[in-house]
C-alpha cells in the first residue's frame, strides 16, 4: 500500500535563520563519555594530549557546533577546582550522580583544549546544585578573566594562558529533580539562578546565560517551574533550557514514531509560558529556548541510579540504536528546525558511548551509530533559513499523542545562492508514501538520500560499522515546478536542490 502527500516549498514562507547551535551535543563525566570516548591516554590514535583523533574526525563528521559540559547530573555535585591544575596532584573524588570514582585528569582545561581540536563551542554548566554564587564567580573569573587576579594567575599558573572563550553558561542542571544533588523549589532556585546571574553579569554583561527549566514535559511541575523561575529571572538570562527523552521500549513503535509531537509541544509550552511571563513583567525582551538535552534513550531499561555499583568508568546506558531510532531523531532534529524562531541551543545527549552517536571500544575501533547519519546530514546541510512546511499528508492514529501526520517535515533556503534542502520522515510503518514537492520555478534536485531499511530493527556495532548507513533514493520524478519522491515506510530522507545553470 502507499500514501499520498503533498507539501510547497516557498522562500517567502521563513521562520527564522538556521542557528548553527541547534547542532549541538553534549559531554558529561558519565559512564564511558570522557574517558575510553574522547579521552583515552595510551590509545593508538591518542597524542600527547590523550584525546583519541578517531573520534575527533567523527565529530567533525558530525557536523557538531558546540558541546556542553560537564553535565548533566554529575555537574550538581561537582567541585571544578579537582579538575585543574597538575593531574598527578588532582584529589580522587566520587561523583554521587552515577556513583562513580572520579580521578578527575579530564577536566577544564582538558575540555577546552579538546573544543579547540574538534573545533566546537564550549557551553559550561555551573553547578547551583551543592555551591552557590562564589563558586560561580570563582569558575568564570579562573576561566575567562585575562591575568592579573587570584582565579586568572591560577589558570596561567595551570599552562592556560589566555581565557577560554566560554559565552554560554548553564545556571545549574535539572533542579526540579529529587534525584538532583541540591535540589530545590521553584523560587529556591529562582533566587539562586538570579542571584548568580546578577552577579555574572556585573562581572561580564555580554555572557549568555540559560537558566534551567524542566526535566522533561511529565515531571508535575512542568509549566509553573518555568513561570516561577523567569517571574525571578526574566530579565537577567538568555534562555531556559527543556529536556526530552524518547523511550521506545514499550513497544508502542506508532507513538515512538510521533515523538516529535511531544517535543514541539514541550516548546510551544515552554515558549507560551515565557511569553506570558515577559507579559506581566511588561518585558519587551523575547526569550530564547535551549534544549540542551535530547535524544532517544532506552529509559526503562536503566535500573537508576540507586542500581549502580560503585565503579570507575563503568560501561553505562550504552544503548544500541537501530533504523526506527535514527528515524525517530531525524524527527525531532526536524521539529528544531521548525521552531527555530524560538529554539536558539540545542544539544543532543551524548556525544560518545552514552546514548550517543559514536560508539568507541577501549583501545580499539569507533564507529557511527545508526543514529549518527541524520544529524550529520543535517548539520551539514541545513543552511540560510528555516521555512514553514505543512505536508497535507494521512494522518496515524497513536495511544500517546493521538492523531500526527504520516509526514513530517521542514527545509531550508540558502538565499545566497537560491538553493533548498528538504527534510521529510514517513512515520508510516506499513506505507511508503508517494510526497509531491511543489517548488519555485528554476530549482532542480542535485541530491537524493534516504534511511530507510526492509528490517528497522538493524543497527551498526564494531563488527557491522556500516549495516545502517543513508542510501542514494531512488524514483524521484521531476517536471517544472512539481518533484515527486517515494518515502519508504519508516524512514528518514533528505532531497538539495540547486538552481538550474
């Protein structure tokens, strides 16, 4: 059986420009992250520095523009000060978050100078979970400020001589969490995060801050945590932050495939709310969105935290994604596109071993998860601005969200040089679905990829590096104004076009 759909693309349709931050990830002292993911001393492809350049040149492949760091839940509990100067002399410590024995020889230093290799932007989180305002100075000042004073001639004293270029910085991680480590109310933390942001500013007024919003959209106090942390805050931060994870293991594979739905609903709440807030505060200002923690994570199969051993380096949420997770991420990378008016930041959690797009074994290969293809794609070809696509497309019926189009999707023009990108998933399980693209005169496509495959449950793994990859389609038919594709049925695809020479 096949489907049809429909969908126009128009220049004058434009949401906004294409932020390269939305192309973002994420690195946290979490399982096998740092150390046998980017950090591995002694592997064959490690310099001097420890950083293993296998995985480098993946995360360029990836396309990833800036990382936040270095947390997450390990930040909470996190003294920045046991991650710098000599490694032989920095303190073994435990991190309560994933009950793990830190030796702390990866720190910051360590991370900027890995950021400088994989030539990304840092985004450093602050821990306001068990420290406060001075501790946050401390951090900025040792990190950023020149020479001259306690903190800089700490740093330089540490090998570091000029600043880090740090301008994005995370007021905290997931505080409306019990399991965080200093977890607090909404105005409890409201008044710490303005508190340190007052402070931040006066210190650096051109930082950008992002103060946390929720954990996820089905925590109890999603809504008015936002509104009572911005009633504090509004006008002294840059962003608030959402988290979503997808969970597949239910086995509900329909409403899996319409995660999206929640996502853009999740940022049109959190968009809402902030408008109303800057409402009552008589704020012109419009605030930003960083979803700075996404991805699909096998969630029910992780015992939490309270199941953990004590260990170092333990092998942790290693999950293995197939064909649907990559179709089920090329979505939710489509609904940040889409709401790229709003969403500035955007990071998916994590960049090695921990629910991440790069797998590495300790000492040997690292490979690409099926997961890693539609954002690299994307990341490289997703330039000039967003615009507004609405496919009339049959419509699936899901237990969790209801009724989603079989179709989604969004595309971006290149004003430069006139030429647009299409990015479209059939949520379809049992459909291909035949999708009629109209365009404006003069535009031919130039590329034709998909990810799609007979058994959606197939994935790569150091044996099959490359069992899941994008494909070249196949059957696009086009005359004039009018293209016309086949999308298999769950699957992720991307068509250029280029204006005709």
């Amino acid at each position: 059986m096949t489907t049809r759909a429909r969908l126009t693309l128009d220049p004058a349709f434009r949401v906004a420009p294409v932020e390269p931050r939305l192309f973002g990830s994420f690195v946290e002292h979490m399982g096998r992250c740092v150390y046998t993911g980017i950090f591995e001393p002694g592997h064959p492809s490690a310099g001097p520095d420890g950083f293993r350049t296998d995985v480098l040149e993946l995360v360029r492949e990836l396309g990833v523009t800036l990382v936040r760091y270095p947390g997450g839940n390990f930040v909470s509990n996190h003294r920045w000060e046991d991650g710098v100067g000599p490694a032989e002399h920095r303190p073994t410590t435990l991190d309560l978050a994933w009950r793990t024995v830190e030796d702390n020889s990866f720190g910051l230093n360590e991370f900027m100078a890995w950021t400088a290799r994989a030539e990304v932007e840092p985004m450093m989180a602050l821990n306001l979970g068990t420290r406060g305002v001075a501790e946050a100075l401390n951090l900025v000042e040792y990190a950023t400020f020149p020479a001259g004073t306690r903190w800089s001639e700490l740093r330089r004293s540490h090998g570091a001589d000029k600043p880090h270029d740090i301008r994005l910085w995370c007021l905290g991680n997931e505080l409306d969490g019990p399991w965080q480590m200093g977890h607090k109310t909404a105005r409890e933390y409201g008044r710490l995060a303005a508190e340190t942001a007052r402070a931040l500013k006066r210190f650096d007024p051109t930082l950008s801050l992002v103060a946390c919003g929720s954990s996820n959209s089905s925590i109890p106090t999603f809504g008015s945590w936002e509104a009572q942390v911005l009633e504090e805050t509004y006008d002294l931060v840059d962003y608030i932050s959402l988290h979503a994870y997808y969970d597949p293991s239910d086995g509900d594979a329909d409403s899996f495939l319409a995660s999206a739905a929640d996502m853009e609903h999740m940022i049109r709440s959190v968009a809402a709310t902030a408008d109303h807030v800057a409402a009552t505060l008589r704020s012109r200002k419009r605030l930003k969105l960083s979803f700075d923690e996404w991805n699909v994570w096998y969630q029910s199969r992780f015992g939490g935290e309270s199941s953990l051993d004590w260990a170092r380096h333990p092998r942790l949420i290693e999950d293995r994604y197939d064909v649907t997770d990559a179709v089920v991420v090329g979505s939710l990378l489509i609904t940040l596109l889409r709401n790229a008016d709003r969403v500035g930041v955007a990071c998916q959690a994590q960049l090695a071993n921990v629910i991440a797009p790069i797998m590495t074994e300790p000492g040997g290969p690292a490979w690409r998860q099926s997961i890693f293809h539609p954002f690299a794609l994307t990341a490289r070809h997703a330039r000039g601005e967003v615009l507004r696509v609405e496919p009339e497309a049959a419509t699936i019926e899901t237990a969790r969200y209801g009724e989603v189009p079989a179709v989604w999707a969004t595309a971006t023009h290149d004003p430069a040089t006139g030429a647009m990108t299409l990015f479209a998933v059939n949520r379809d399980r049992g459909a291909a679905c035949d999708l009629d693209v109209v365009l404006p005169g003069g535009l031919e496509p130039v590329e034709h990829v998909e990810l799609a495959d007979e058994d959606p449950s197939a994935a790569n793994s150091a044996a099959q590096p490359y069992r899941v990859v994008p494909r070249p389609g196949s059957g696009l038919r086009h005359q004039d104004r009018l293209a016309t594709l086949t999308l298999p049925p769950t699957s992720w695809t991307m068509v250029r076009f280029a204006v005709k020479e």
